[in-house]
C-alpha cells in the first residue's frame, strides 16, 4: 500500500478527514501525517486509519480532561 494511498484513506474517512474537525484535520498536513503513520509502523490503509481515529480520540480525551479542570 502506497503512502499515498493510506494518506488519501485517511482524508476521505468521515471520522477524521477532511471537514471532520478532528486533530488529524485540523493540524496534520501531508508530510506530517505521512511521517506519523510511517513512526507508527503503518503499512495499510486499515492500519493507518486505526492510528489516525486513536490519535483523534486521545486529543478529544485530553481535551474534555482539561475542560473539567478548567470549570
């Protein structure tokens, strides 16, 4: 599977890609993410896709952790 390839998957997804709002969209561009999935030993798009959706949660996670700390 191409990098290119598991980059486009992940654009695509409706979880993470494009108009998602999510970290992936908002602050990954394409060499970032690239690098990220290769660090993550990504190979296929299910893979890739895996990482990018707990990447995701982890930040959304972390987010609501300190929101209530906030208030």
């Amino acid at each position: 599977m191409s990098m290119q390839e598991m980059i486009a998957a992940v654009r695509a997804d409706a979880v993470v890609g494009q108009g998602s709002c999510s970290v992936i969209d908002e602050c990954y561009e394409d060499a970032e993410l690239a690098q990220a999935l290769d660090d993550a030993g990504a190979g296929t798009v299910k893979s890739a896709l895996a990482w990018a959706r707990s990447t995701d949660r982890l930040f959304r996670e972390r987010e609501q952790e300190v929101r209530a700390e906030m208030f």
